[in-house]
C-alpha cells in the first residue's frame, strides 16, 4: 500500500488506515531472524508503526504453542539496535495458531 501512497490511495487515508489497524494487525505471526515466534498483542503506539508488543511463543510440541512473556519491538539493547528483529509475517492458520486462545 505504501508503494501506491499518493497515487493508488490518499496518503491521509492511508496514514489513517495503517494507526487504526496496523502494520502488523492483531494476532499476526511475527518470525525473527533469531527462529523465534511472536504474536501480535498490541498495535505500535510508538512513531514506528512496524514495531508492536508481541506474545513471544514457545514451541510444546505436536503443534502447540504457548505465550512466554510479552515483549515491546521498540525496546533496544545497549547499542541503540532493536533487540528484535522481523524477518517475516504470516497468517496464524499457517501455523495452525488460533490467536484468541492465546491472547485471552
């Protein structure tokens, strides 16, 4: 969407759009270049609007997970680079991850 901003879409509305629902919406899968999952709790509330709270997932086997511990992707560690790193998104039925049981 942001490719198209100021052609395809309105960069008010899009702007708009993007506070409302996010970059990466409620209950998005979030893989780190680290192997680790995190699920999407919270929009950005920070300028940077890539970088959500997330429920970091552990792995219990046969197709399970569980929320560890809720971590903000703003927080940076002692260089002034962000402790986590996105390297992709994906929907949670990929994962067979039903997010409000892990998010309630």
């Amino acid at each position: 969407m942001r490719v198209g901003e100021g052609t395809a879409f309105d960069p008010i509305v899009l702007k708009s759009f993007i506070q409302m629902l996010g970059v990466y919406p409620i209950g998005t899968i979030l893989e780190f270049d680290n192997g680790q999952l995190g699920l999407v709790s919270q929009v950005s509330l920070s300028e940077d609007l890539t970088r959500p709270r997330v429920m970091m997932l552990s792995d219990e086997g046969l197709g399970g997970f569980r929320c560890r511990e809720e971590v903000d992707l703003t927080d940076k560690d002692g260089e002034g680079n962000y402790r986590y790193r996105i390297s992709r998104s994906s929907h949670p039925s990929v994962r067979n991850i039903q997010p409000a049981t892990l998010l309630l």
